[in-house]
C-alpha cells in the first residue's frame, strides 16, 4: 500500500511519446497481472483472450473474451489473472477525438466494465483487429494518424450505442441530452474543484432550476448528489489504496474541510473514513 497518491504508480502519455499521435495501441500480453495504479488519460482495454478479474475503482469484475473496460483519468484499476490474459489496448486524450463522441460516451457511461457476445462481440473483435492491425503494419506512414482516429471514434460508437440502450439519457430530446453530457464531462473533469449549480448551469446556457430539474430527470440522482458520488468513489479508492493522511485525502477529493468530509463520509459509507480504512484493511487480510 502507498503512503501517498504520487506512490500509485500514474501511467502518462508521454510514455507513448514516440507516437505519431497521442493515440497509443498495442496487443498486450498479461500473465502475472497488473498493479494498482491510474492514468493521465483515457484507456480501453479489450480482452481477446483468458481468463481474470479487474479491480476497478475497489469494485471486482470477471474478465473475459468480450470484456471492455473503458477507464477515465480519475479511475484506479488493477488487473488479477487467473488464466494468461491477452488484450488489445488503446490509450488516448481527449483532444484525440471529436468531441461529441467523447462527450456522448461519458455521458452515458456507468462505470462498469462492458461485455459483449454475439454480433455484437463479432464487431467489436473486427473493429480492435484492425485498429491494431493499423498500429502494427501501418505506423508512420502519411494515412496512420488520420485512420487511427476514424477507428477508435467508430470503438466509442459501438461503445454509445451498446450503453444508450439503458440509459436514462435516452429519454431525453437531443438538445437536452446533448447538454447534460456536456455537464457530466465538466463534472468529471472538475469534481475536486469548488463547483456549485449556478456555475455549471451557465456553462450550458440553461439556468440553475432547469438544469437541477433535467438533470435529476436524467440521472436519477440530484446534481449535488452525483458530485458527492464522484468525490465519495474518489476519495474511498484513496483511503483503500493509500496510507495517505484523512486530510490529505479530503483536500485532493475536493471537500472543504475534514470536519464536512467526515461527515458526509459517515453519511455516504455508514463509516467515518478511518473506520472505513480499518474495516477494509480487515477484509483484505482474511482473504489473504
């Protein structure tokens, strides 16, 4: 366990820095797993083959063929292999794509790993194929960047389409839709910042009540509500897989003050942090 944030091993771009195009894929092999660690940009990870689980965010899910995990730059994920695992990955910024797609998936993403069959997974093996076909044979040449684009925007289209299917934003007219996914990009982006509704609302041109009522509407959950879910998930990754101070971690996940953080901890988890800290430490022993 780390004694601080800086610790957890944070993978960056600038790894892949010898990339025609922040755009970054490869076929990668896993047969011991992968540590805890983050990201200072978005990841996909589409397994082809094996068998293992995925530790996103502290939550626990199987892997296996037909798996996506799609990871944002706040997520925490490690990787457990119960058979040797193969996957094709693709790490990129948001500036890598247009920004509509990106903004539809966040909008109507759930945090959870997706998993295909079917047509479905039969796309999905085609479309990553090629995408690391293309990194594979066809890096540097003049048509790489562009078409390495194109296909990764036609991933996240799959992606879109394959979560609208229970999504609440799918309820929504297209405007409405359209601007509420620009509220959750900015949340997510934001979340450890002060952030309050009238702020937000101006962002898209609606006013605060509108944009507290469309966006309840849409969510199921109220706009300060989701903005404590984003900080409680961010803050507990921390208190689980750090031994940074309770201090430190309410400051980085954007509460005011420890005494509030605490508090509205307590609220979230039925624990104080440091209960919470203890009584994980416990469970993670016994299963040991």
């Amino acid at each position: 366990m780390s004694s601080d944030l800086s610790k957890i091993y944070r993978f960056t771009m600038a790894e892949y820095k010898q990339w025609q195009t922040g755009i970054y894929v490869c076929k990668e092999p896993v047969d011991d797993g992968v540590m805890l660690h983050w990201h200072d940009h978005y990841e996909i990870e589409y397994v082809v083959s094996g068998k293992g689980k995925q530790i996103f965010n502290g939550v626990e899910y199987p892997i296996y063929p037909g798996a996506l995990h799609s990871l944002m730059p706040s997520d925490f994920h490690e990787l457990i292999t119960e058979e040797p695992i193969r996957f094709i990955k693709i790490n990129y910024q948001e500036t890598d794509v247009d920004p509509f797609i990106l903004n539809t998936l966040i909008g109507v993403s759930n945090n959870t790993p997706l998993y295909f069959d079917g047509v479905e997974k039969e796309l999905m093996d085609a479309a990553f194929s090629l995408i690391a076909r293309q990194a594979e044979f066809h890096h540097g040449t003049t048509y790489y960047v562009p078409s390495t684009q194109k296909l990764l925007e036609c991933i996240l289209i799959n992606m879109i389409d394959h979560l609208k299917r229970t999504s609440e934003l799918g309820k929504l007219d297209e405007k409405g839709s359209e601007n509420i996914q620009r509220v959750l990009v900015y949340l997510h982006q934001n979340f450890k910042k002060t952030l309050d509704l009238k702020t937000v609302a101006e962002y898209v041109h609606y006013s605060p009540q509108h944009l507290s009522k469309t966006f309840h509407q849409a969510m199921g959950v109220t706009f300060k509500g989701y903005i404590t879910n984003l900080r409680m998930n961010f803050a507990a990754n921390l208190i689980v897989n750090t031994d940074m101070s309770i201090a430190d971690i309410s400051h980085e996940a954007g509460f005011g003050t420890v005494q509030n953080f605490n508090k509205e901890f307590k609220k979230f988890y039925s624990y104080t942090p440091s209960e919470y800290r203890s009584k994980q430490k416990k469970m993670r022993s016994k299963s040991e």
